[in-house]
C-alpha cells in the first residue's frame, strides 16, 4: 500500500488507541489520574494553539491569556443557570441578556472560541501594524487590558469574586476530542498553502512580501484560528476547575504556554504536544519539591515556590544551550518510526 | 475641581512620572545598544528596595549609607545578568533574547518568593523624608519634591557620561553600529557591561523612592512599574535618553491626570497606561523624540 494509505490506518489506529486508554482511564482511573489527563488535554490544545502564531509565523505573542479568560468567560456566563447567576452577582446585578440566556455545553464553548477571535479580530488592527518586541508589548498589554476589565466590569463578570459553581462538564472526551481536533485542524492548516505563506514570513518577511504574500491577511488568519482554540480551551478549563476569577488567568499563565512551546521546539506541533504533556504531568510531579521530602535519614523542608524557580532556569536553560527545545522545527512522523523500528531489527 | 486639587494633581503626576522616567532610562539605554527589551529590568527595582530594606534591618546602617549600598549592589546584579542571560545569546535570533529576557524576570521573582516569601515588608522611610510641606493651601510630602529633582540630577549626571566621557561615545557608537564599534577597536563586551551597571543603578534608586512613596515591598512589586516604565520610554522614542524621561512625565502626567477627571476610572488605571501605548504604537511608533523610520519597503 502506498504511503497516504498507510498514514490514515495508522493515524485511525492511534486514534482508537487513545479511546481506549481514555476509556479505561474513564472506568478505572482515580480522579486525580483523571483530573491530570483533562489537564494535559486542555494545554494541549492550548499550546498547539500558541504555537502557531508563535511558533510557525513567528512573531512573539504575549497575550494569548486574553483569549483564554475570554473563552472562559463567554462561556461560564452561558451556561450558568439564571437563578444562579442571580445568586452570585452580589456586588453589581448582570446586564441583559446574559441574565436570561442559558445554553448548553456544546454552543457555549463555541461560543467562547467565537467570542475570542471577535477580540482578535478587533485587536489584530493595532497588534499587527507593528513587529518584534513591539507586537510582544502591544499584546502583552492587551492581556493585561483584558484582565483589568475583568476584575473592573462587575456587572459582566463579578469582578475580583469571579463565578463559581460550574458545572462539572468537561470530561475526558470532551477535552481529549477537542485536542485531537485541534491537532489534526492545525496540522492540515500548516500543511497547506496558508501554512507555507505563514513560514515563509517567519523566515523573511520582506522576501515573502516580494513574492506576493500579504502579511496581514496570513497573521490574521494565524490569530483567528489561535484565538478561536485557546478560547475553546478556555471554556473547558472554566468547566474543570468549576471557578475562574481575573487572577487566574494573568502573565504567569502566558508564561507558562510560552515555557512549553520553547521547551517542546518552537514551531514544532508535535514539539507542543510533547511540551504540553510534560507540562501537566511535570507540574504534577514537581509538586513534591514545594512538600517536604522524607528520604529515611533526612528531611529536606519543602519549599513553596521552588516550582516556577525551576520552570523559570529550565526555560532559560533551553534557550540559551538549546534553543531548539525538544524536537526544534521537526515533527512527528510515521517515516521516522518505522525507519527507527527497522533499523532496531536489522541491527 | 478647584484649582489648588489641580495643582496638587499635577505635581502629583510629575512625581510619579519622574519615578517612571528613571527606570526608563534603564530601559531605554539597554534597548539602544542591544535592540532587546529587558524585561528583568523592573525585577531590578524590586531588587533595590528588598536590599535597602536588609541594610537598615539586618546590619543596622543607616539610610545614607544602605541606599547607595543597595543601588551598587543592584547595578553588580545587572552586570550578571547580561552576564548570564544575554551574552551567551547575543549571535541568536531576537527571539530568543526576548525569551530569555521573559525568563530571567521571572527567576528573580520566584527566587525573591522562594528566598524572602511573598508576604508583603514595610518599608522603613527614613525621618526626613516624612515632613509634609504646606503651600498655597496644598499639603505636599516633601518627598512628592525630591523625587523629579533626584530624577533630574541623575539624568544630568548620565547625560556628562554620555555626552562628554569617552565611555559615553563608545556607548553612543555602539548603538549607532554595533558591528562596527568592534571593529574600531572597542571592548564591547565591556561597554555593555557599563550600559547595565548604569541603568540598573537608576532603576535601583527608582525603585528605592517608589519603595518610600508605596512602602509595601513584595517580590512582584517591579512588574507593573517595569511595564509602565517601557510604555515611558517607548512615548519618548525608545533608545533616547531624554526622551525617557519625558515619555514618563507624560506618562505620569496623563494617569493622574485622567483619573483625576474621570474618577471612574480609577480601576482602569493601569489598563489606560496601556491604551496610550497602543495609540502611540498605531501613529507614531518612534515616538515624541525618536526620528520617523522610512519603511523601505
């Protein structure tokens, strides 16, 4: 069979793979295992998402957090009961109509996504008339915006007491079918005409201009389709942590994606993949240095914070010695495997 | 509003500008030479003040002698972070700076969180900087005058180096060419090292007189002024010094000015710092003093 035959069996196997280890994850998992595994699903999406606009066009964004709280917000406002709603603005009453809407799980995180690229869209106008440290500035300062205005506009948000009691909603195949749909739509957007335009201004934006390429169109578009993710990861983050508040949702977030890309290899999906499942199971597992550590004979006090130290000096580590983080530029392809399986055999 | 609340505001936003001017300088002279935003440099400030604190507290000096103590200390810790976290990059793509700059202010906070804990210190003011000043009916805090006056003292001071030392117009070459400067001969690694050590003083003692006029110090205090500080110099025309300084008068100027009419405001305070960063970015991106840059394409 020929090649295109070989990656769709293939890729069709995966998939059915991941079902069923999602399944028994489902059954059998604890719901911490469970609660690490959505975790992993939603950054994830998140950083295959950032990766794109960082990654392969190449251009520093800072605010992905504003499309997050967004999504996350746009969200929770829909699906949240009326009568809850009226429960939980103490300080200063919803506006219309979010006091009467109520829909469900599915149309409110497209929603969020929708709600998320209309701000990109209307942001995209001063974002992109700049380059370099400007556009990370310019948009580091429209997640900041976005977050004041979370925390100021109490009669959309609640202000710094943030919504609560959210319906549990996500679950593992929601947010493990937003990934793989996430993987597969930016991949094929990568892939096409659309993703080499995008490539070739990372690499040379003038050149590209040259050749006829429009800048702004393929940015916006990189922006859009970002934008649209991460608010659709916001969604489901709000449905699994069941609060959000402004604070969740500041530069340190941003951070943390930005950590992961490079870490993962910038402009790499499967770099991001990768990144991102170290991330939560990572997170995880360094959790213990911020606990006390019993090894017997000696008890080394825990150290809160110790965390980000470590987060901070592995992301300076890899840019400054290994700037191509995990997988650099390559990504993930079943040539590679077989030919590693191949060459395991022969020799 | 009467005019004496007027007044009062107005000098109001000139000091606080003229906090916002020092650190730009920092700023503005590190993205001259090294076209890299550095993102650490409000870290830095946060830095200063945690330093000052320790002087009087843990070895008992009195504040002539822990504030310039902490200011030096400050500008060594900005040696050793171009030391650490730019020079291995200075052949890298301009991202990577940036990345690295992320980091590094990012380090320092969570070293400061893990080291001194994120609970909030007071800061000591000394005595004499606690006398209030009455005039024409306002109540000033005599440290509302001595801060634009440290401001302009500093900035005279760094304007003699620049302008008329030989350390100076090698800092200017340098960020006229770089390549060139080396080939003329001059230690640029040096040169560089003398940019950070400058800027980080300035940003030192700006953050020692912000730790005095908000004397709560926390290891994120340097986020907010680093940001706003960036915005100033940008307002002025990034990698003019001068220009600095006024992009944070101005910057001052117009938060305390517009909170002042609109009280409403006064939540959006820190987002109207970023509004007026936008609409300089959208129409004049060199900014008040920087020269138009002619697209070639």
């Amino acid at each position: 069979m020929d090649r295109e035959n070989r990656n769709v069996i293939l890729n069709t196997l995966s998939i059915l793979i991941l079902l069923g280890v999602l399944f028994l994850f489902h059954r059998y998992g604890s719901l911490y295992q469970i609660r690490i595994l959505n975790n992993m699903a939603i950054f994830i999406t998140l950083a295959v998402s950032y990766n794109l606009v960082n990654g392969i066009c190449g251009q520093l964004h800072l605010g992905p957090n504003a499309f997050i709280t967004i999504g996350a917000y746009t969200a929770a406002l829909l699906t949240m009961a009326p009568a809850k709603k009226q429960m939980l603005f103490i300080i200063q009453p919803l506006i219309w109509p979010f006091t009467v809407v109520h829909a469900p799980f599915l149309l409110a995180i497209l929603a969020g996504g929708v709600a998320a690229t209309v701000f990109a869209f209307l942001i995209s106008f001063p974002v992109f008339r700049v380059r370099g440290d400007y556009l990370a500035i310019v948009t580091l300062g429209f997640g900041e915006v976005v977050r004041v205005l979370c925390n100021a506009w109490q009669s959309l948000t609640n202000g710094p007491l943030g919504l609560k009691d959210l319906e549990p909603y996500t679950n593992l195949w929601w947010s493990w079918g937003v990934a793989v749909f996430t993987i597969v739509a930016i991949t094929k957007l990568i892939n096409s005409s659309y993703g080499r335009a995008m490539k070739a201004i990372r690499e040379d934006e003038v050149a590209a201009k040259a050749m006829g390429i429009d800048p702004f169109r393929h940015l916006l578009l990189a922006f859009l389709v970002s934008a649209f993710f991460s608010g659709v990861a916001g969604a489901l983050l709000a449905h699994l942590i069941t609060t959000i508040s402004p604070t969740l949702f500041t530069f340190i977030f941003t951070f943390n994606l930005l950590s992961i890309i490079v870490i993962g290899g910038l402009g790499s999906t499967s770099g991001a993949v990768i990144g991102a499942v170290l991330f939560a199971w990572g997170g995880e597992a360094l959790r213990v240095v911020e606990s006390q550590i019993d090894l017997g004979f000696v008890k080394i006090p825990g150290i809160p914070g110790m965390r980000m130290v470590i987060f901070s000096i592995l992301l300076m580590v890899v840019i400054i010695f290994a700037r191509r983080g995990i997988m650099g530029r390559n990504e993930f392809s079943w040539d590679w495997l077989l030919a590693k399986m191949r060459r395991g055999q022969k020799g | 509003m009467t005019g004496t609340i007027l007044l009062q505001q107005i000098i109001n936003g000139i000091s606080l500008g003229s906090l916002y001017g020092l650190v730009a300088i920092g700023y503005t002279m590190v993205y001259g030479i090294l076209r890299l935003i550095n993102f650490a440099h409000g870290d830095l400030l946060m830095f200063a003040a945690y330093a000052a604190i320790f002087g009087s507290a843990i070895f008992g000096l009195p504040w002539y002698l822990s504030f310039p103590l902490a200011i030096i200390i400050t500008g060594i810790l900005g040696i050793l972070l171009d030391r650490a976290a730019y020079k291995p990059l200075r052949e890298a793509p301009r991202i990577s700076l940036l990345i690295s700059a992320i980091g590094a202010s990012f380090l320092l906070e969570n070293l400061a969180v893990v080291f001194i804990g994120g609970v909030p210190k007071g800061f000591d003011r000394p005595a004499v900087f606690d006398h209030v000043i009455e005039f024409m009916g306002l109540r000033i805090q005599v440290l509302t005058v001595y801060t634009p006056l440290v401001t302009i003292v500093l900035l005279l001071g760094l304007l003699y180096i620049v302008y008329r030392t030989k350390v100076g117009k090698a800092m200017r070459a340098a960020s006229k060419d770089f390549e060139t400067t080396r080939l003329m001969g001059i230690n640029l690694d040096r040169i560089i090292a003398i940019t950070f050590l400058l800027g980080s003083s300035l940003a030192a003692a700006g953050g020692i007189m912000w730790a005095m006029k908000y004397p709560q110090v926390n290891p994120f205090m340097g986020v907010i002024p680093g940001l706003k500080a960036f915005i100033a110099a940008v307002l002025g025309g990034i990698g003019n010094i001068v220009g600095a300084v006024v992009g944070g008068f101005l910057l001052g100027l117009g938060e305390i000015i517009i909170v002042a009419l609109v009280p409403e405001l006064a939540q959006y305070r820190d987002a109207v710092a970023f509004v007026i960063l936008i609409v300089v970015l959208l129409f004049r991106p060199t900014g008040i003093m920087g020269e138009p840059i002619i697209d070639k394409t």
